[in-house]
C-alpha cells in the first residue's frame, strides 16, 4: 500500500536509502523451476552502474549483488529472491552544505513536508540510486521472458535536441551496446557525445528521450479495464525518477491523424493475421495483438547543477546553492537498463496474470 | 488483480457491458460523514452523455444513475456506494454484420485471443461505454476534494491539427463548458467543429488531447517509489480507451531542455516558499508539492469509420467492414468528464493515504 | 483496502445495507469460459432465505437474484460478474425504538465509534442481510469448482449443547438438507429442531457448530507463508457475522496430543501416496496435500432476544430494549450455505493462484 | 499476491529459507517519525532463539539482527524497513537422510508437488525459522503500539494435557517471562517443564495453546465486512507454523450458551460505557469496542520425532525415517512472541487503516 511493492502476481518490493548500508529487494512470485544466470544479474546491474564509460558521472559504485534467498541448485524455488547491494562509497561530506537548503527540482521540498523529515544524505529514498534494485529485479524477470522467446531492448532515442527522429523498426538494435550513450545510431551516438562533453563544461545537465521495443509478445496480455497493459507500463515507466513523459505506438502524434490513416488493417501473411501498420503499438483495447510493443518515455535533464543555483533554505532564508560532487551531465544513456527493467516486470507480471483468463 | 478494481484506499470495481442489462460500480473506501449533492453526480454523467450536442453520437442513452447503497440522509456511512445506469437503447441489430470480422484498431481481436470468447454487441466490455461508471465515481470523489479545496478541470487542447497551443494558465478555464467541444478558447473552439463537422462528411474521424489542471493540492501527495502520484495519473489516463500518450509538467519537451532552464528555482512569495517555474507540473520526486498539477494526454482517432475498409474474418478470409451505425467522428469532448474522472480517482486516493504517512 | 473486496485472484466486491435498495456484488476474475447454472445461483440463495422452514425467521424475503453483466449466452466472458437482490421487505419501523440505545452483542455502537454514523434500519451494514451477496458468489465459484471435481459441503455440528460428536466420515452428508435444522443425522437433528422450539418459547437464543468438508482437491493449493490455506480459510470463516472459533483437522484436540499419535503416516494405498490418518485435515505446511479438508466453526447465540434487556443510549441513559420483530432464534442452519460459499470462494480463488507456481 | 507479504497499509515482505544465507523482511508503511528501540528489536528476537533455556532446542542460532535502511538518528523515515538475520549453524549434513523421504506432518510432500522442487536443508522455506523475520518485523510494530498505549501479552495456556484453565484476567500476565515455558501460573509452569522432560526422555513431542490479550486498543479498529479485526487476527495466528485452531472472547464455548447468557449488557461505569461481561472479546461486528481484546490458538505437537517413524519417498517406496538432529519437544513457549508479533502487526495494520474511516 505503501508506495515500494511493485507488481501484481510478480511483486517487487524495494528499500534501501541512498547512503544507507544497502539498496535491495524481495521478488516474489516468480514461478519455481526457472534457471538463473546470475550472471546476468550482475551485468545487467553493470550496465546501470556509474564510472562505466567517460559520459557518466565518474562515482565509484561497486554495485556488486548479493542473493540471499530462493534459489537452489540455479534455480528458482517458487520462494522469494532476496538481493542487496551494499552501499560502499558515501562521501556523504559532499551533501553537508545542503543540510537546509531545499535544491531545485529535487524532492527535497516535498519528502520533507509528507514525512516531516528527509535523509539529506544523497537524496536519501529519492535518490535514483534506488533504481538499482529494479534493475535487478528485472534482470530475474527477464529471465523468465527469454524463457517465453520475449526480448526487451531499450536505446536512447535523443539527448537534449540532438534526435534520432528514425522509427525503430529502421534501426540496428543489437548496436546499441557498442554506444556508450546507448544510441544504435553511430553518427547520432557520436554527436550524443559531443553536447554531452559541451554542456559538461558549462556546468549544465541534459535530458533526453528512450524508446523500448519489446518483441515476442504473445497475444492476450493486459488486464482491462484498469490494468490494461499500456496503463502498467505508463505506471511502470513513469515511476523512474525524472521521467515525465510517455507514449506507446503512435503515441502523441495520434492526435493529429484521421482514423482512416491511423487504423490498423487486418490482413493475413503467409497465413497468419496480423496488421498491415502497427500504430497501435502492438495493444489493442488494452491488451497484446502479438504486434511489437514500442513505447518512448522523455527524462528531463538532471536537477544538479555544476553552476550556482539561487534557492531557499528551510527558514525561509535565500541561498546560494554551489554546484560540487560527482554527478552526471545526462542519465539517459544509465537510465536505458533501467526501461528495460521496468518493462520486462510488467510484461513478466501480464504473462502470469494471464494464465488466468481462461478455464 | 483482474483489472476492474482501480485504487488502493480508495477502491472503484466496475462491471457492464455496452450492450448488457446494466452498466455500475461499487465504490468502496469513501470515508464517512461526507455530504454527496446527488444531482452533481447525474450532471458530470451527462457531460458524457451521447447526444448532447451535435459533434457527437446521436446515439440516445438516457444514462440515469441510480444508487443503491452507501448513503444516508444525504451523507455517506463509510460503507460501500454501489451505483448502477440501465442500458435501454441496445440496437444490437447494428453489430451483427460484425459477427466475425476483426474491426481495424479495436479489441475485438484481443478479447477473442484472451478470454477466447468476445461480446459482439457494442463491443461488450471493451467498449467506451464501460467510461459511465468511472464519471459516477468519480462524481462521488469529486465531492470530497471539494471539501479539501481541491478542484479538477480539464478542457480540449487540440482536436486533429487544430491546436490550441496556449499554456493553461493563460486560458479562461471557467469557459470550458460553454464550448459544444470543451474548447475554452471560442475562435479554436469554432475551428474545432468546423474540423469535425468537415471530417463527418468524409465519414472519417478525429483524435485530439486533453489538458486537465489540478489546483488546491496540498503538499505531501504521492507514494514513492513505485506509486509516485504522476505514475499512478498516468496509470489512470492511459487506462482509458483511445489513450496513447501522458505528459505532465514540461512533458517530452523536458527532454530538449538544458538543466539550467528547466529547474524550478524555489523562492519566496509573500513569506510563502514557492517556485519561480512550474516545469515539475506540481510535482517533485513523485510527491506533490503544492503547485498546480497540470499534464497533457493524447487521443487516437476514432476506430470506427463510416467507410468501407477492408479486414479479415474469424476464419482468414478478407472481408469489407461496412461503416454503419451512429458513432462519434471525435470522443474527445465527451472524454473531458473521463479525463477529470480518472484524475479525481487519484487525488481522492492519494489524499487518504497520505493520512498515513507521518505518526 | 477498505473491507469490502474478498480475495486475490477471485475477488468479490460486496455491497448494500439491510435496509437499502438492494445487497449485491461484483465477483471479477472468473475465468472465461465456464458455464453457468442460473437455476443453481438461486437455488443456493434460498438455502440462505428466511422463512424457509418453521426453525427460522418468518420475515419474508423473496430474494431474487439479478445477474447484470459477465454473462454471454449462458458463459463467462472472463468480465465482471455484477449481480443484485432487491431489499422488499424493509418495515423499518421495527427499528425505530433502537435509534438510540446500542443492542448488546450487536455492532451499533462500533459503527457510531468508527464511522460517527450508523444505519440504523436492520443494523445496515452489518446485518448478516449482508451474506446475500457472498452466497451468491460463492454460488458462481462453485461451478467453477465442481468442473475441476471439487465439492464443498457444510453441515451442522451442534446447535446449543446438542452436539453430534461423530466424525464427519461416519456421516452421511447428502442427508444433510433433508434437515431443517442441515444436521445429517435424523435423531440429532430432531432434537435440534426440538431444542429450538423450546429456546424460542423462552424468548431465548442458540448458538452451534458448522463443520465443513472439502472433497477432490489437489495436490498444491495454498501461498506460504502468509496466505497459508489454513490462514484463508480461516479469515474467511472468521468475516462471517457470529463467528467466534475456527480449527481445522484434529484443531484444538490437537494441543493435547503427541507428535507419535498426531503424525500422518505417508503410506502407499494401491500404488498412490496417501496418509494413514488425517489430523492435517487435508493442509500440509499450508498446502493442500490432496485428503479431504475438514473444519469446524462456533457461532454464538443470536444477540437479538425476544425478551427485554437492559442497555444504554447513546447519552448513557440507563434504557430497556424490548425484544420485538421477527428474528431467528439460531442462525445456524441458514449460516450453513454462507460457510460453503465462503469456503467455496477461497478454494476457487488458490485453484487459480496455483496456476502460477511452477514455470 | 504470492504469500509472502502480509498487511494492508502496514506491509510485511519476508523471504529466506531455514539453511540459505539469511532470513529478512522489508517493513513498509511505517509512518515517518518514530523513535526506534534497536535494543527491543533484538530483544524479542532472544525470546525466540532456539537454545535459551533447557526445554527448547540446544541449536545454536545467534540470530543477530542487522537494519539495512529506513531509520535516521533513530526514528523512522517512513521509508522501507529492511532488515536481516545471517544463518550461521547450518549442519545441513542432519538432512542428507531426508533428501528422498517425506516426513510425516511436515511440507516436504506438499512443497514437491506445489513447486515441483523443495529444500530440502532444514525445510527450506516451510521451516518455522521463517518466524525470525516475523518476530522482528513486529518489534518495530510494537514501538508503534506502544506509542499508542497498545499492550500485546501472551503466554503458553496449556502444553499437552497440563492445561492452565484460569481466565486470563486472573494472571499475573507480568509473570509470564520469568518462566521458561512462558507459563504465568508458577505451579502449572513446573509441571509444563517436567511434562517436557519426561517427553523428550520419550523422544516424543507435545504441542500446546496459546492465549493473547490485547490491552489499550482504542474503538473503531476493523474494516467489515471482509476484513473484521476478528478475522484479521484469525489469518494471521492461522498462517502461523503448526497452529490448528484460533478462537476469540468466548470461542467455541460460545456455541453452547444462550443469547441472554453471551450477551455483553452495556452499563455505565464511572460515566464511561463499557460492557458487564467480554464474551465478545473486544470485537463486535468486527469492530474493536474498546475492552481487553483475548483470544486462543492451537498448536499442534512438533512433527520432528526423536524416534524410528514408517514413511514413503519419492518413488514410493517405504522406508524408516530415524530420530536425529536437535530439535524442540515443544515448541510453544517459543511461540509466544510469534503469537505477539503478528498480533502486534495486524493491531499497527488497522491502527492505520481506522485513520481513514471518517473524513
């Protein structure tokens, strides 16, 4: 009830503060007898981490995962995963100045009047590094969708005004690794990098946009009429800090086309039905057609700042806040693994939730 | 867990299909002693009423509400407020050429796929008409933000091409109604119907988005980390029909925007600590902080056309969908009260369980 | 949240006061597919009904059930199952004398002390009017359990101190509504029957026991290691109106015994792994074991007395009750349909939690 | 939804099995700003510790609790709770000659066929250490009854046949620790001990009963109709290990008295309404009335026997199961904190909950 359990059959529940002992998670419901690469656990956790690439911010996280429960012999038992992340480097002396401050576009404001206390150490709770139990978390589920033959591949769609601006269907998915902003385009991967280094030097931040392709879906997920699977993965996606935008399909630009443009046909192929377009972004009337899922959420550029930022402290006083610590310029490209794990939790949910539908 | 339960205190089940014997909810958790005008209830379901204007369905539905428990004296006993409107205009005479045909971009196929069985009539469950219930409960939890001082108000940015693109807060809202599509704007409003009553003649249809704005929300709002309260906003758009799309605050512009610019920079205002801008959209690390809440959705055009398109059949073969029957060239003005609705649903939610959050 | 919604999987929301509209409810996440019997639906609520023998209350109420959606020519359709009793026979004017003075054992003054209101009319809420709704639903789950060969069946144990003290082995349950009173033994439930004539006469009240027996479920059911089946059954058992005691197999018994006598012995009976004796009742660990379950459940005497009872008002004013209206003297026949459906419900809604268990 | 996690608002999430690597729990919905006794947490913890006297188990469990997140300067951030146990003594050599064989009464069976695997170290999940994370999980609840002047005491009512028999309110329930059978009633206490020792001679196990009484508790608490404070509590001792019967205020007794006997007359005492008698233990209609709230559960005697048993394994075939490993006779006085703390956490869980039920 409590906002840190994630998911209906496949549950996710989370803790951890930023500069706390540790960041974790209990999954629970995952189906008995499914092989764990835990492997892949830590690379996917790998993918998230800072100092991995000369774009992020060059914090030293270790991040190394700890499974303290449900699983024997590689495999899962039917009982809940248990995993941490033991919290290593806090510098917490870096977040000292900020003791009354409130910092702009953070939580800080906020946590303090819902809970009449805030963890100033790192953001504590609102901090992104939270994020790092969902990615573990769906780094089990995903698991369970390789399993089912379903891929989940988020890349960066743009980075401030530098966009792609090319369907997914055109591009190289599988390149997406090989960018270090984790745009599967070279040339725009490159120029990626360049405003990043840019507006590094100015002491600003940028946002961006992640698009995610989710193939192998089989028909039949979503639960309507609340729990349609288009309305968990907004819910899914706009969870993650900074995100403030969503849209499946056609998405916005719907809006503008005629119904006689934007309706998807019916046709068969080689036997089989399908569409002829797949504006609906593989979900009709809320639940899977078997169509690739595809879906682009929009981060906001990050709120610290290395600049001076005038704000106000907690008396009401006006400071000046001073921009330090290790921070990134841009999360977008760390934020990609954390897409895809938000996704594969819903998708993996959706596909135990319909195991139900018929006698 | 199936998906006709929305909210956590605050808890919507709805059942009914378009053609069935009645359309209704039971809307538990509204807490006691509240006073319910109930002919604001019957006047937000009219606002959604077909017919009620001539740029929508001429379809005739009375769409009375009756309530059946919960009430007393005019007050509600903090017991459950069960609700239901008779389907009287049935027709279903109109959807037997449908019996086997897929429509483009409808459920039809989907619910056949997932419960392996569909309600031809009127789209049975995946129909729009499932809406009427969340606009009564919503009417229901309208009144207790009422009581809190809280208002919701949505209207119609943009119905195809024809947009508004004035930021709400330069918008006379209060107009809102006496546009026929929502339009507070009247010069946009007249290019609005002109488009649809254009589109009409061509038998195609329109999509479009809607603003809603949310003033008087007290800070402390939201449920981090996974029941941030524009997560679960979003969850309650995108989980009406025709939604592709979410954006709140700033939105996918965000994305293109430098830190710099797009930082809320707290200051004083009249010994009040507020904010300079409002690109959180009212709110900061999932939590609500005082602002108005303002987001954008996106509707896709209407799926049923009155044109011949071709599709296929339960058996493969090809086969010409007639456009027939009175349907709705654009939903969007008649999904303002949704829209509000859903809205309602979450603030009222959200604003009992931040009860629980200090001790 | 609030207490209205019953299950996980199955979920029955639940409404209406005594002496309202009507009492109803949404049974969601039935499967697609099943049939269903209308004639069994109603044909179980009668077992419920007032007025059905000379043991019970003569209040008349007809008690039809309408079923308004979930419904396609005579199956599911995997959407929610909405159905409703009309309340005729309301005579409120039983009640009036009540309107201040809290009735001993009653629920009139918790109500006013957590809700600062109560219905006055029938107790509202809390009459046991209310099991309507859950007869009902259990009704709909009953179908989906005998399709998977599993039957439920409740008899009366004792009523007063006329027990049967026999195992429900060595009974024959189909006898059981050749009763009146639902005791499957003839010269028990005459005197029964003959202890309830003699009780009434004294204006006085019984209470008794309702055993259980589940037949012809397999192997699996049940979540450890909260929602054991054990646990649910009994938090089902324990929401029924004058519940005070719940064991399940040897129960209480069972604390006196050692673990050498106590223990099922795993035996092979003709090639299939049975147990020697059953003390489990048929729950290992919290999990079905595939032997029948047995429970058994006290009821406490009607609180309603025909004979004046001193109590206070709400100004703590000293004042008689006197003991007027048409009220049974022992609720515990007509308590027998309401400890299957309930039973019936949790058993449905583990049937379709297993379903997740394994990959 | 799997049934790991326990609670509405207040949430318990546990994990871990017998032998793995450690046994926890993540508490969440804590209201912010409570002050935090660690030295409590760890405290109750002891109370459950095998080897804290001569009639439990000699295993030696140090059972150190670790806090992972969720507390600053110690009071709560109304953030997750996560804490941990390490398992230390795991000799997983004593159930080498399990690893085919089921034993009689435990899971081992019905685990198999649930999860198509089950651990088989010291029962893996289905072991009663599972408890620990119980245990401390309701220590932070206690802090929060506390704070609301809420007592939680039980005590062992009777072991095998030694049974107490003296209603609870003439205890001297402060006596309860100083035994070690957790017995208030010194000379009962001594023959509990001695039945103990000369079982244990036996190889033979005992189970016993446990009462709890719940003092403070304010009206109002219980959410009718499905989720009574009654049945509230039944779910959760029910779901505790090896317990088979649960009843409240007078229980089964209930069944064989007259309504003019059972019912609790209100009077004024000292200007305060209260009750004459509590055969309603504290809850009526589901709803606590403000008296003492008691009720009694059953424990089954110990599955593991000290001597020879006859059982099946895996393929059927009969083999002989030896006593060995160090295990309790009895396991009921270490219960008693288990008994408390799920108590406690179903008492917090509505202590919230009532928050909700007025506007």
């Amino acid at each position: 009830m409590a906002g840190n359990i994630f998911g209906k059959i496949l549950t996710l529940s989370t803790f951890g503060e930023s500069h706390g002992e540790a960041i974790g998670g209990i999954l629970d419901g995952m189906p008995a007898g499914l092989e764990i690469d835990l492997g892949l656990i830590q690379r996917e956790l790998n993918r998230r981490k800072p100092g991995q690439s000369t774009v992020v911010t060059s914090r030293n996280e270790t991040d190394e995962v700890d499974i303290l429960s449900g699983l024997l012999d590689g495999k899962t038992l039917g009982t809940p995963i248990a995993f941490l992340v033991k919290n290593i480097d806090h510098k917490s002396i870096d977040y000292f100045h900020l003791a009354t401050a409130y910092r702009p576009s953070h939580a800080d404001f906020t946590y303090e009047e819902k809970y009449g206390v805030r963890d100033i150490a790192g953001g504590g709770r609102s901090s992104a590094r939270e994020t790092v139990a969902r990615v573990i978390g769906g780094a089990f589920a995903k698991q369970l969708l390789t399993k089912n033959n379903i891929s989940v591949s988020a890349y960066v769609n743009s980075i401030g005004t530098v966009s792609l601006d090319i369907p997914y269907i055109d591009l190289v998915l599988s390149g997406t690794e090989d960018s270090i902003v984790r745009c599967p385009d070279k040339t725009m991967s490159e120029k990626m990098i360049e405003l990043i280094n840019q507006t590094k030097n100015k002491g600003d931040t940028l946002g961006g946009e992640i698009t995610c392709v989710i193939k192998g879906v089989p028909t039949g997920l979503g639960e309507p009429v609340f729990n349609k699977l288009n309305a968990a993965l907004s819910h899914a996606i706009m969870s993650i800090n900074a995100v403030k935008g969503f849209e499946i399909g056609s998405g916005f630009e719907a809006s503008k086309m005629l119904g006689s443009e934007h309706n998807d046909l019916f046709i068969m192929k080689d036997g089989i039905l399908g569409t002829q377009t797949n504006n609906s972004g593989g979900i009709q009337g809320g639940i899977s057609n078997g169509n690739d899922i595809y879906f682009k959420s929009a981060f906001k550029p990050v709120s610290t700042l290395m600049m001076d930022q005038k704000t106000v402290d907690k008396d009401g006083n006006q400071v000046i806040l001073k921009g330090k610590g290790r921070h990134d310029v841009c999360v977008v490209p760390r934020a990609v693994p954390i897409v895809e794990a938000m996704a594969t939790l819903v998708i993996a949910d959706h596909l135990l939730l319909n195991r139900l539908s018929k006698i």
